[in-house]
C-alpha cells in the first residue's frame, strides 16, 4: 500500500505526541480523560462529518473532512480520512489506517496507525470522550491533549448538539477557544 503525504505526516505526528504532551490543548498535570462507558463498534461504523479539530499538521489545509470506519473481518478497525485540499470543494485525499482496540477499553480506546510500521503498545491515542446515545455526535480525543475532533453523522449539528461536545471536551480538560472550525460542502 502506498502511503500518502498526509498519511506520513499523520505517523509523525502521532510519534511525536508523546514529546509534547499536553502542550496543545490539556495541561501537562491534568488527570487522564474519562472516556465513555462502552462503543458498540457495529453503531459506531459508517461515515461521520469533522464538525472541528485542534489544528494539526497532518489536516494542514483541510476541510470537507470525512472519517469512514468499518469492521474488519480480524476484529481492527479499518479507518478512512478524507478531505479537500484548500477548500471544501478542492481536490481530496485520504489516508488509510487500521485501529486496535485497547483490550480492557470496552472499544473505548484504540490505537490508530496509519503506517505499516504499527504504533507502540500503550493506552491508545484515539478516545472516545463523548457519544451521544443515537451515535450522531462524537467527541474524540488524545490523552495528552495534542488532538481533539468533533464528530457528526451530519455536516452540521445544532447548538444543543454542539454544546454537549464542548461540555464533554471541557469536563475532559480540554480548551474548546482552540477548536478550529470545519468548512463543509
């Protein structure tokens, strides 16, 4: 498989995370964020809308983000980025992954690589924070604060909607004044 450009700098991305811990959005000292009880990997499959991130430089000039996840047959996660390059209607690229589920999680936390050099064992760097009960909005994050993504089944959500996220994210000690909006098609 090649590996795309976003691809390589998602893997550097996210090896170098652990150097800058907590300089992003959570502060060195917070306690860890609680994620959510339990994933039903089966809901939690399909397409889901970037609704904001925390800038990072492997989504530099991206918008009309997409994230695709489906089962696979070896109990991973198989995960497909996408976005527009400029705009949200300018030329795509996606990045193709794999997620393992942290044993002990209850799909809670996964490991996610994106190259085929597997990523060291550990806690995860994708967690779930929030999932609404109908799995139309997620908040996901990094436990060390670096990266932080709201989610959506749709490409806009309503106030309410986006309200729970931002609760969740602050309850999980990350700051919400550095959430980048996603421009949507």
């Amino acid at each position: 498989m090649k590996l795309s450009l976003y691809a390589s700098a998602l893997v550097g991305c996210i090896a170098l995370s652990g150097c800058i811990a907590g300089t992003m959005g959570r502060a060195k000292d917070a306690a860890p964020p609680t994620t959510v009880a339990s994933v039903d990997l089966n809901k939690y499959a399909g397409k889901w809308y970037e609704i904001a991130r925390y800038p990072n430089s492997f989504q530099k000039k991206c918008e009309g983000v997409t994230a695709e996840y489906a089962l696979r047959p070896d109990g991973r996660v198989g995960v497909t980025n996408t976005c527009a390059t400029g705009t949200s209607d300018g030329k795509p690229r996606s990045a193709e992954g794999v997620a393992a589920v942290i044993a002990g999680s209850n799909n809670t936390k996964l490991a996610v690589n994106f190259a085929p050099i597997p990523l060291p064992k550990g806690q995860g760097n994708y967690w779930v924070l929030y999932l609404d009960p109908n799995y139309q909005t997620a908040l996901v994050g990094s436990p060390n604060g670096s990266y932080l993504w709201l989610l959506a089944r749709t490409k806009s959500i309503t106030t309410e909607q986006r309200a729970a996220l931002n609760a969740a994210a602050e309850r999980n000690g990350f700051r919400t004044d550095l959430l980048k909006e996603t421009v949507q098609p």
